[in-house]
C-alpha cells in the first residue's frame, strides 16, 4: 500500500512540475526532483526513467550529488520569479502586492546560495 502511495505522489509531483513549465509560480525542477523521490520508493522503473531523461535527468543528478543548481536553472528561475514579482505589484492591492515580491526574495536568495551543478 505505501509503495502504491509513493508511485501516485510520483505522478502528482511530475505532473505539478509539468504544470510549472507554464505557469510563472510553479516550479518545476523540484517537482521532478520529487517525483524521482517518490519513484524510488515506488517504481524503479520510473525513477530510472526519469534519471536517464535527457532533459530531466542531469538537474536529478546534480541535486543529489550536491544539492547544486546550474547556472542556466539559476538564471531561469531568478527571471521567472522576477517576473511573477512584478506581476504581483501590479494587479494585486495593497498589502498583498508585496507577499510575491517578498517570496521572489527568498526564494532567488536560497537558490544562488546553492552550488552550481
């Protein structure tokens, strides 16, 4: 039964990251950085699947090495994040406009403080 529950939760966070690839918010590395959890707990076959991806594959690697972010995913988020920032100051009221810009912050701090991968 738990093995059932990790390899929804797998498809869950897959599908959660695959959503983030459109909209600003959502993220979406650590989606599929969780589902590759899940998935070892649940479908070897999936969780191998995922690690040899070609485009989701090395960001796996990389976080589990040594926790690291590339430069390139840097840089993707730190725009994104920005801009879901400044759509936030522009058509939320007052003090709600601040919350996204607040957790842009944050988060872009916590993600240039990773290693690069």
């Amino acid at each position: 039964m738990i093995r059932y529950l990790y390899f929804v939760a797998g498809f869950i966070a897959l599908g959660l990251g695959f959503i983030g690839v459109f909209l600003p918010l959502v993220p979406t590395v650590p989606f599929v950085i969780l589902a590759a959890f899940c998935f070892t707990r649940g479908s070897p076959r999936f969780e191998a699947w995922l690690l040899d991806h070609p485009h989701l594959g090395p960001p796996i690697h990389a976080w589990r090495r040594s926790g690291a972010i590339s430069r390139k995913g840097k840089w993707a988020a730190t725009i994104g994040l920005s801009g879901s920032g400044v759509l936030g100051l522009v058509f939320l009221p007052w003090p709600w406009s601040v919350a996204p810009m607040t957790i842009a912050l944050v988060s872009g701090a916590w993600i240039w403080s990773r290693p690069d991968g």
